[in-house]
C-alpha cells in the first residue's frame, strides 16, 4: 500500500548548523528504510491562485512516496525520522483512487 509523507518544518524548527551535515546522513538513512519512490525536498516552488502566482513561503519542507503494509507501520516508520527531535512534523497519508477521492461521506 502507498502513502504520502508530508513533512512540515514550522514553528522554529530547524538544523543546529553544527548538526546539519550528520542529519543529511541520518535522512538519507532514514528515506533509504522508507524505500521511498519518491523524495521531493520543497525549495525554489510557487504557489498558484486564481489571481496571481507568487514563490512559495510555507512551512511544507518536503514529501515522501513510500510503501508500507498499513497505516500503523507507515506511521512506526515515519516515527523513526531523524528530523522529530528538531521539531518537524510529517503528516501520513494512504493512496486513495480518484473513484474514492470523489466519494462523499
């Protein structure tokens, strides 16, 4: 089964500089585990609305693409990220069809 990992960096979150090169290895570690499809750190993006286009400024720092048996196992694996004890978040999220996604409740 797919989900979606979406990592939020807010609220003061941060890398020590002192610390940064050891968490990139710790990441890589990490989204290795996940065997992730797909790693898209988020910089350098735009936010589109009806009237206007302007660079993205959120707090959304990157999304993973991984498989996991269920949801439980998905968030055990999303547990283990080295970016926790800076305060990022990750939110989980299992694929769903189009058909379903266009189920009212």
């Amino acid at each position: 089964m797919k989900f979606v990992l979406l990592s939020r960096h807010s609220g003061g979150s941060s890398v020590p500089e002192n610390e940064a090169a050891q968490n990139l290895e710790d990441m890589g570690k990490w989204v290795s585990l996940l065997k992730a499809t797909v790693a898209m750190p988020i910089r350098g993006g735009k936010t589109v609305s009806a009237n206007h286009v302007e660079d993205y400024v959120g707090d959304v720092g990157g999304l993973l693409i991984f498989e996991a048996d269920n949801l439980e196992q998905a968030v055990a694996l999303a547990k283990k990220s080295p970016g926790l004890k800076y305060g990022f978040t990750h939110e989980i999220f299992p694929e769903i069809s189009m058909d379903e996604a266009a189920k009212t409740k």
